[in-house]
C-alpha cells in the first residue's frame, strides 16, 4: 500500500514480510512458549522440584529405546552441555540411567528409570488438563499436523544457519 506522495507505508497483506516484528512468527512464537513454559514451570518446580529442561529431556527418553545424549539433546533442541548436566541431575535422583552400548562400547546409552517413568505417569493427567483448556475451540489435528511442520523446518533452517558465515551479510540469502 502507498501514501499519497507514493512512500510504501509497510501495509501490504500481500507481503510475507511482517509490518512489525512483533508480528513476527518467531517472535510469537517464542512468546506463547515464554508463557507456556510459566504456566507449567510453577506446577514442575513445586510438585517435582525439576525445571523444564529436566521434563524435556525425560519427555525425549520417554516410550523410546535408549538414546545417546547427543541424539537426546537433537531431539529436544537443547545444548550438549546443558543436557550434560540435567542428565547428570537426573542420574543422581535416579530418573535416569546410563549404560555402554552393548554394540560399541564407546557410546553410552540413557533411558528412564522405573522411577523416571512413574514421575511422567504422575505428571500426564496435568499435561491433558492444561492442553485441554489451551486447545478449547482450536482443532488440535490441523494444529499438531502444523506443529509438526514447523518443527521439520526449524530443523532445516538450523542447518542452513550453521552454513552461514559468523558474521551475517546485510541481506539474507536467497530464496530456499
């Protein structure tokens, strides 16, 4: 949309560009995260004294075979180091074990301990209740089919943020 000397006035529905970065998806993004992760951090820290990282990390092991910490800290997009020490944390309160891969005893393995999937087991009926309520008049297949969408780009656009250089061009690069 132009003024009336002829200036753009950033208006424009057609453009994929926000007016505002406010208006940004990653920026509402991480806001509704920000929020979210209020919401139930109170509930974790004072029922299960754990952070939010902690419950990522176990939420990652949970169903699953054992994994290695890197493919854990893919999983839930979280820094190797960090994942270290919440691992190491949730050892020591026996939520969590480790183990030498049978196949290549290089490799350690973590999985869930009994007592790891109790605490998930207690935590669940919160987690329904909380998405029931978050979810009421939003279709919750279209929205996870999209989260899920999301989620397979944010990998790819992490990879090609790794192959940027350090210091970034004043322009982003092409179209992918």
């Amino acid at each position: 949309m132009t003024n009336k000397i002829g200036k753009k006035t950033g208006r424009d529905k057609k453009s994929t560009e926000p007016r505002l970065l406010h208006d940004h998806i990653v920026d509402r993004t991480c806001r509704l995260a920000d929020a979210m992760i209020r919401m139930s951090s109170w509930q974790m820290q004072e029922q299960w004294n754990l952070r939010q990282t902690d419950f990522r990390l176990l939420n990652v092991l949970d169903g699953e075979a054992p994994l290695s910490v890197n493919e854990i800290g893919r999983r839930a997009l979280v820094d190797q180091a960090w994942v270290s020490r919440s691992l190491r944390m949730l050892e020591a309160r026996k939520l969590v074990e480790r183990r030498s891969d049978p196949e290549d005893s290089r490799m350690t393995r973590v999985s869930l301990t009994k007592r790891g999937r109790e605490m998930l087991d207690e935590f669940r009926p919160w987690a329904a209740w909380s998405e029931r309520v978050l979810l009421e008049g939003i279709d919750e297949k279209k929205l996870k089919t999209l989260l899920d969408q999301l989620e397979s780009r944010t990998e790819s656009l992490l990879s090609k943020l790794k192959s940027l250089p350090r210091k970034l061009p004043k322009k982003p690069p092409g179209d992918i």
